[in-house]
C-alpha cells in the first residue's frame, strides 16, 4: 500500500514525529510505501518538508504535495496547534480537499481529553465527521468521540507502539555509575512533569541506601518555562543529596537515549497532565518499571501490563519507588510482565499491522485481488 504521512518528523523536537518515525520504519517492513509530508526542517528519505505551522496556506501546500505523490491513503497525526492558527483550523480545510479529491483520510487523535472544550468539539465534528477512519490510542477516548459525534464503526483503537529492541549493554559503566540502583526521571522540564516533586523527595529515598542515586535526563524546548527551570534547578543544585544527583542535558541521538533509559532501575513519571505517554513507551521497550501519578491513561496501562504503579500520595511514591530497587523479585516480576506485554500486544510490529487492516477498511480499489506490491532493497 501507499501511504502519505502528515506529521512533524525528526529532526523537528516533537513526540508526534518520533511517533511517525516508529510506525513508518514498522510499516516499510511490512512491504508498503510510505511518504512523510511534514513541517519545514523535517529530513529523510520520502520526506517533504513543505509547510510551516503558521503558514496561511498550510491546508493548501500539504493538499499540492500529497496530489504529487498520489498515495492510496493519507494519515494524519494529529495534535491540537501544529497545523495552522485556531489551534489548528487549516486540517480540516485539508481533509475536506481530500474528500472532494476522493481520498481516503485517516486520522489519528493523540489528543482526546474526556470533556471537550467548545473549540475541540468544532474541530472535531469535521475531522470525525468527514474523517474515512479514526484512530485513538485509549478505548475512553472512543467513548467520548462516539458519545459527541456517533461514528462508532469508524473509530479504532490502537495502542501506542514499543519498540522491540535490546537493552544496550554495559549501559551504567557507560555513564559512570556502574553499581549504583538508579531512580530516573527523563523528557522535557515542564512544571506539568512534576520532575520537582521527586527532587524534593530524594533525600528520603537516599536513607534506603547508599547506593541510590537519581539521574535526570532531558532538555528544555526553546525558552519555554524559563522562570520553572531555574527554580527546577536552583532545587537540584541546593539538594542535601546534590553529591546523588546526576543531570544529564541534551537532545539526545537515539542510542544515547537509550543507554540512559537502559542504565535506569526504576523510571518515575509524576506527571500532573498527560494521556498516553511517548517516554512510558520508550520505558517499556527496555522492559524498565514505571512508577506513575495515577492518571487515567497510566491506570489503565497498568490494569494491562501490570509493569509498573500508579501513585496517588507522596507515600505512594516513596514506597513503590523503594520496593522496585529493593526487592529483586518484584523488579524482575515486573520486568517480565512488561516483555509480555510488549511481545503480545504493544510492539510496533504488531501495532503497524492493526494499522494496515484500518487503511484496508479505508481503501476502496477497483483491482479485485491485486496485490500492492513494494521491497525495499536489503
């Protein structure tokens, strides 16, 4: 099959293109042909970096490219912002040319909370409305676009992907903290993170053991939250444990990223705000334990994978932190759920798949029992 990405893509800093990057290496093996159709300063092979995020002709550029391209179907990632003003307006305008050009659109909501501000529900009504399929990544989703717009038999649920990888070797020696039982905080340095709250707490769970440090790994985006990240780290650098507290500040390249989160014990996510998360996902991918603040989406992970908790006081926190690096049993009991979980249900491999059967719902074509056929040379 054919298919035109529109999406952010790296090396844009964006979870919505590291997202992209997954499902479409995950798709190519699969044997389809796919195209990325992205902001300006997106790279790679059949990708075409052609509009920018406030361009007032943005709906119009990405429609010219993708006639160029002539794909079977067309996947939209969205999120609320990333194409055009008024959080975004310009996507409708392009899934309604699409519609008139008689391709088929599907669309993907990362963002779907459980009350719709009014701006959402205008947005919506016409990327469901005139949407061929949608996809969400949690089933209350479904139930909140099905109990707004109806549509139910076009709205699919599919998990967010894992990467099926092996954790990198020797990954703590490679950071220089070889024997120690790591807590890891990473991603951007956001208040909605609660990344402080484990800074405040750390001179307790450092009283279990002389050998717990806690890395903190990640950047900010642009200036975003100036005045937060000083305060973050005037916290950090005025710790009673400072000597236990490792930062590490980088947009990092994607096998660095990955010796970090292979060097962790135990991965803590005390996030205010939030769905289903990128960083959980990369988490999981090298079988780490999650600790989590108990948000619907981190609940309902757990009620699937058993990989990890969800927390709702401080207390919660320090002890399911505490029993992960202390009890190797556990860890390792978690370790295995996470794999199961991630061989059986999550891995991109079996997510691209689930995806290719929504395109196939999607795709009508007058070729009877014709195979599309695509290799990529090895």
């Amino acid at each position: 099959m054919r298919i035109a990405f529109i999406s952010t893509y790296p090396p844009i800093e964006c979870g919505i293109g590291t997202y992209t990057c997954y499902l479409d290496e995950a798709l190519k093996k699969l044997h389809n042909e796919t195209f990325v159709v992205s902001q300006i300063g997106a790279q790679g092979k059949h990708v075409f970096p052609v509009f920018s995020r406030d361009s007032s002709s943005l709906g119009t550029d990405i429609f010219n490219m993708c006639d160029k391209i002539t794909p079977d179907v067309i996947h939209i990632q969205h999120e609320y912002g990333l194409y055009g003003s008024q959080r975004g307006v310009q996507i409708a305008e392009f899934i309604l040319r699409c519609k008139l050009a008689g391709v088929p659109v599907v669309t993907t909501l990362h963002t779907v909370h459980t009350e719709l501000e009014d701006f959402e529900r205008v947005l919506l009504r016409t990327i469901v409305g005139e949407s061929s399929a949608i996809i969400v990544h949690e089933d209350y989703q479904k139930k909140t676009l099905v109990k707004c717009f109806g549509q139910k038999e076009k709205i699919h649920v599919i998990p967010h992907g894992v990467r099926e990888v092996d954790s990198v070797p020797q990954a703590k020696a490679k950071l220089g903290i070889e024997g120690k039982k790591v807590i890891l905080l990473c991603g951007y340095f956001r208040p909605t993170k609660g990344f402080h709250k484990v800074v405040e707490w750390f001179p307790e769970l450092c009283e279990m053991s002389d050998e717990v440090i806690l890395v903190i790994a990640g950047k900010s985006r642009g200036l975003e939250y100036r005045e937060y990240q000083r305060e973050f780290f005037e916290a950090i650098n005025n710790s009673p444990v400072n000597d236990r507290i490792l930062v590490l500040r980088g947009q990092f390249p994607q096998h660095t990223f990955d010796t970090i989160v292979s060097a962790g014990d135990v991965v803590v996510l005390p996030y205010d705000i939030g769905g289903q998360s990128g960083i959980m996902a990369q988490c999981f991918a090298f079988g780490k334990p999650v600790v989590t603040s108990n948000l619907p989406a981190f609940k309902r992970a757990f009620e699937q994978c058993e990989g990890g908790f969800a927390c709702e006081t401080k207390q919660d926190y320090l002890k399911n932190i505490a029993a992960i690096l202390t009890d190797e049993k556990l860890s390792q009991t978690l370790r295995t759920h996470i794999k199961d979980y991630v061989d059986k249900r999550v891995g991109w491999s079996k997510v691209a798949q689930l995806h290719v059967d929504v395109y196939h719902s999607a795709v009508r074509v007058p070729y009877g029992k014709a195979k599309y056929v695509f290799w990529v040379d090895e």
